[in-house]
C-alpha cells in the first residue's frame, strides 16, 4: 500500500480535486430549473426585456 501511494498519490490526489471540483460546480449550478444560477439568470434575461420595454428578438 505504501509502495502505491509512492507512485501514484499525486495522481490519486489530483483525480480526487478534479471529482470534488466537479461535484461542487454540479451542486452550485445545478442539472435543472430550480438551481439558483438557472434564477438568476433567467431574471436577469427577464429584468433586461422587461427595461428594453418587452421587444423580443426572433431570429
């Protein structure tokens, strides 16, 4: 065990910061509509068309 952890630990810890890193992101953002940056952002779209005096752009 200790001969792996010579080897590969620095490996092992980086793997473990990337998995956490990711795991953090994922709960502050969200996979759907109730996440708080997903809110955010859509009243910020909202706010800014509602002062734009409601004109939505269509392709």
């Amino acid at each position: 065990m200790d001969e792996i952890f010579k080897q590969y630990g620095s490996t092992i810890i980086t793997v473990l910061a990337i998995v956490a890193v990711i795991g953090i992101i994922t709960l502050v953002i969200g996979t759907d509509t109730t996440s708080l940056v997903y809110k955010a952002f859509s009243d910020l779209i909202s706010n800014f068309y509602k002062s734009a005096g409601g004109v939505i752009l269509t392709p």
